[in-house]
C-alpha cells in the first residue's frame, strides 16, 4: 500500500516514527526561526543611528562640481523672476538709448544743413583784401554790412531752436558775424549802429556759455567777448576772459590765452601783471611753441617799462 498505509503491524510502526521524528524537526525548525528572529531583534535594539552632522564628503572634484551645480541651480530657480525683469530693463535701456542717439544723429544733420543753407547767404570776402590786410567788410558799402547782420540774425533764431555742438556752432557764427558788422559801422562812422551789432554779439556769445558748452566752442566764446571787452577798452574784463581760458583748458588753448593776458595787461599800462602772465606761461609750458612770441612781448614790456 502507499507510504502511510496500514497493511500490517511493522508497516504503522514505522509510520508512527516516521511521523515523530518529522514533529520534532518541525519544533527544531519554529525553534531556530524564533531564535533568530529574537536575535535580529536584539540587535536592532543595540543598533545606534548617528546622523552624520558634516553631511557628504565633498572633497572630492565630482562631488564639488555637483555641489556648485546644485547651488547655482537653486540661486537660478529662486531669483529666475527678479534676472527676467533686470533683463528686460536693461534692454529697453539699450533700445532707448539706440533710439535717442538716432534721434539726436538725425538733429545734428538736419541742423547742419539748415547752416548750410545760411552760408551760401553771407557776402563773398576778396581774397586779395585778405593779403592786402585791409578791412573784410567794405565800411562804405551799408548793404554789405546789414546782409552780415541779416545772416546773423539767421544764424541766431536757428541756434536757439538747436540743440548740442550745432546750436553752439550757430550762435558762435552769429556773434563773429555781429562782430564784423560792428567794425564795419564804427569805421563806417555809425556808432550807434556799431554798438547794437557788438551787443547783440555779447548776446550770442553768453548763450553759447549758458549752455555749457566746453573745448573749442567755450574758448572761442570767451575770446569774442574778450575782443568785445577790448573794443570798448574794459581790459580788466577783456583779462577775467582769457584767464577763464587759462584756468580751465590746457596745451595751445592756455598757451595762447596767457600770451594774450600779457598783451592785454601790456595795452592797460599792468607792466606787472603782463610779465606775471609770461612768467606763468613759460612756468606751465617750458617747451611751448610761442617762445619766440614770448620773448618779444617782454621786449615790448622792457620798452614800456624804459619810457616810464
């Protein structure tokens, strides 16, 4: 019969052995299951978690490249908004300069063309009257001398309108224009007429100061109304221009400014402040190019000093 049939009495001993012994390794094996069980136990109680307070090693160069990585990525997701809205300004400052710069470019030609135009206006000047070193302006013809006026004038409403180096340019012309029109009514022998050409000159020449203008417009502004300063024999005046010039520009512009002071000082009957003025320029400027023109100003200054 099968493995637990009961046929005779050897074949049930047997089974009931066989069933015993398979009892006892069962309980051995529950035994050793429940052993270990309680061993794992225990040692999970004895266990200690200790965080690691310095975190991850970062020494190494993979884990330093990852942590940068990290860091910028978190600067970058919490600042993304702010990076956008500074970006967007910053190019609509570019735009908007681009676009003043346009602007101001297209002013400055648009200007430059309008002098233009009022250029072809002014009297033709002879160049044999120039070698000749006679007057530019004929006194005697008054048409001549009221056409400088005219385009003056021109050149006068167009610089107030203007704005930058073109409205400098425009003034500076119209106050030299004024300028010549007040030589040619005093040798024309209207002085009354000579006098309202050179103040208006003035007027032109102090706009083109209040400005603000500097370099070459500024210099040659005060040296027109130095010349105006001188013509009505105001040297003093004439003296606080150049110095002007002096104090605030370098190389020929103060060069020339200072030689100028001496000659005017000189003119005045000042001996001594025309040979403070040689003495600062020669002093500031130890290679200038006026040399030669320094040395015969104090020979002038010598000759002055011998008569009195």
């Amino acid at each position: 019969m099968g493995q637990f049939g009961l046929s005779t009495p050897v074949t049930i001993a047997e089974n009931v052995k066989r069933l015993g012994k398979w009892h006892l390794d069962y309980k051995n094996v529950r035994s050793r299951g429940q052993t270990g069980e309680s061993t794992l136990a225990k040692k999970d109680q004895e266990i200690e978690v200790v965080p690691d307070e310095n975190g991850p090693d970062y020494r190494s160069e993979g884990d330093w490249i990852f942590r940068t990585q990290m860091k910028v990525a978190d600067f970058f997701y919490a600042h993304w908004k702010k990076g956008l809205v500074v970006l967007l300004l910053s190019l609509g400052a570019v735009l908007g300069y681009g676009i003043w710069q346009d602007k101001i470019a297209a002013e400055q030609k648009q200007a430059a063309y309008k002098l233009h135009r009022i250029d072809v206006n002014l009297p033709a000047v002879e160049l044999t009257t120039i070698l000749a070193g006679s007057a530019i302006d004929d006194p005697t013809d008054q048409e001549r001398i009221k056409k400088l006026e005219g385009v003056a004038g021109l050149y006068s409403r167009d610089g107030k309108k203007m704005s930058g180096t073109a409205a400098a340019e425009a003034l500076l012309s119209a106050g030299n224009l004024y300028l010549r029109a007040g030589t040619a009514w005093e040798l024309a022998g209207k002085t009354d007429y000579a006098t309202r050409s050179r103040q208006w000159a003035k007027e032109n020449f102090d706009n083109v100061l209040k400005r603000k203008s500097s370099g070459l417009f500024m210099v040659a502004a005060l040296n027109g109304l130095a010349d105006l300063a001188i013509t009505s024999q105001n040297y003093p005046l004439a003296i606080s221009h150049y110095q002007r010039i002096a104090d605030k520009e370098k190389g020929v512009f103060a060069q020339t400014a200072l030689l100028a002071i001496s000659q005017t000082a000189r003119t005045e009957g000042n001996l001594a402040k025309a040979n403070s003025a040689l003495d600062s320029l020669t002093s500031r400027f130890p290679d200038t190019l006026l040399m030669t023109e320094v040395k015969w100003e104090r020979t002038q200054i010598a000759a002055k000093q011998d008569k009195e």
